[in-house]
C-alpha cells in the first residue's frame, strides 16, 4: 500500500513538473514572439511613408488639445446661459464662419479665458507685492476680460467683414448691371461678379449661387444673405431684387436704380467721415499738439524771464 502512495505521489510529481516545465516555456515563447511582432511594428513604422504613419498617429492636437478643448466646451456651456449657442452660430455667420470655428470651440476659449485671466489676475498683485483684497478684485475684472474676449474678436471680424461689403457693393453692382445690360441672365451676371471681385461679398455670392444650385429658391436666398450679412444697404438691393422677382419688374432697370443709389450712399459716407475730421483732431490738438508748440515757442522766453526775476 506503502508503495502504490509512493509511486502515484511520484508520478503526479513528474506530472506537474512536466507541466510547470511546459508552461515555462510556452511563455517565454510567447513573450518573444510579442517583442518580436511589437519590433516589427515599429520597423514597419518607422520604414511606412509620412501619410500613413501620420493616419496610424493622430496629431498632437487631436490626442491632447482637442480632448482638453471638449473639457472647457463643457465648463463653458455651463457657464453660458442658455440659448446663446444660436446667438454665437448666428455671429460666425456675421464673421465669415472663420476656419474650424464652430459655438463649442468658441464656448471652450470663454472658459479657458476666464481660467487662465483669473489665475493671472489673482497671482499678479501678490508677485508685485499687492494685499488681497487688489488680487481678488484683479482676478474678477481680468476673468471677466478673459470670458468676454471671444465674443468682442467675434464682433470685431464681423465689423470689419460689414465694412468691407458695403465699400465693395456700389462697384459690383455696377459691374453686375452692365453684365445683366449686355445680354446675361441674373445668375450669370451674379457668377461674373463673384469670379472678377474679390473679399467678403463674392464669398457671399458665390453661396448665393451654391444655395440656388442646391435647390434653394432665389428669394429665400437672398433674404439668407442678409441675414448673414445685416448690412443695410445689402438689405435694401436684397428687398428690391425679391420684390422685382414677385412683381415681374425687369431686373436690368431694378440694378440701374440700385447701382445708383449705392454710388449717391457712398459719396454721403465719405462727405460724413470728412465732416467728423475736425471734431476728431480737436483732441489731438488740444491735449498734444498745442503744448508742444507753446513748449517750443514761449519755453526760451519764460526761461529768460525766471533768469532775469
């Protein structure tokens, strides 16, 4: 009986002695061949052409910026009140719908504003040796520059995208009008003025002729461009071409009316900012030119003056 024990206790021995030994190798084996195909991978890596490891490896921005970005969209949102998605979709419109700018990447740089401007304004004073009381009230009036910032570079490209639309559409409707005398339909007309000028208003024609060819009628059209636009003298040729459209007015003698009175506006703006020339140099002259010129004139005799007395 004795033996019989000995000999299974020997056998079950050799059996998991066998087993421990084949298990040992099975996983370095399989640890090799892992470095092996991860050494590969990195060969093959290393040998592929630019594009596809650039498909294999997001950007930077894409692994660590754009994540961070949705953790401040969110900070944002909450901190915007509610409904004031549209209000910023409807002031890219008005900016030109700037590059991978959409709300939430706007609503991102408001939190991110406020964050980083806070964090200055509150750690500024104390370097410069201020109390507390200057470091909180810094910190809020610089948070609140930080929040507000997004909104006022928005307003400012919309400014200036405004501007540069209505110095530019007394010129193309004159070219529009002469194309459309000379024998083109309104849409070719409108093509050849896009093609031949340049800024913000052939952007906005070109889309024009985008929505028309999408199926969008010319009306509806029109009236989306001054939405986007809200430059009033737009909105006036944009009235005038739908009403000559529902009416059946020729559109030649509409964009003649039209063209002129852009030329006549035109002519007011500039009278109007060269009658404000002397109310805006008045404090220029008064706070710097002026002392100066009394400096230079009467300094030599009052330094006379004080020498004699």
């Amino acid at each position: 009986m004795a033996d019989s024990v000995m000999l299974a206790g020997g056998l079950t021995a050799i059996f998991l002695s066998l087993v421990v030994l084949f298990s040992t190798i099975g996983v370095l084996t399989g640890e090799r061949a892992q470095v092996n195909r991860s050494l590969e991978a990195v060969r093959a890596m290393q040998t592929a052409p630019d594009a596809m490891r650039r498909e294999a490896q997001p950007p930077f921005s894409e692994r660590v910026v754009a994540p961070l970005l949705r953790r401040f969209t969110g900070a944002g949102r909450a901190l915007t009140p509610g409904g004031k998605e549209s209000t910023l979709r409807h002031r890219l419109e008005a900016a030109g719908s700037p590059a991978r700018w959409d709300p939430e990447r706007v609503l991102a740089f408001k939190a991110l504003g406020l964050l980083v401007f806070g964090v200055l304004g509150f750690f500024l004073p104390l370097v410069l040796g201020g109390s507390s009381l200057t470091a909180v009230g810094l910190m809020i009036a610089l948070g609140l520059v930080g929040y507000f910032a997004p909104d006022l570079w928005l307003y400012q490209l919309a400014y200036n995208r405004r501007e540069s639309i209505q110095r530019a559409l007394p010129d193309a409707l004159d070219l529009l009008t002469i194309s459309v005398e000379a024998g083109q339909g309104f849409d070719a007309a409108l093509a050849q003025v896009a093609r031949n000028t340049e800024g913000p208003l052939a952007e906005e024609f070109f889309r024009v002729l985008q929505e028309m060819q999408i199926g969008l009628g010319r009306a509806e059209a029109f009236r989306a461009l001054s939405e986007r636009t809200n430059v009033p003298d737009l909105r006036n040729f944009v009235t005038a071409m739908v009403q000559a459209d529902v009416f059946g007015i020729p559109i030649a003698n509409v964009l003649r009316v039209q063209a002129r009175e852009m030329r006549i506006k035109r002519t007011q703006r500039a009278e109007e900012q060269a009658q404000k020339v002397p109310v805006k140099i008045l404090f220029p002259l008064i706070f710097c030119i002026l002392p100066s010129l009394f400096t230079v004139v009467i300094g030599p005799a009052a330094i006379k003056i004080i020498d004699k007395f």
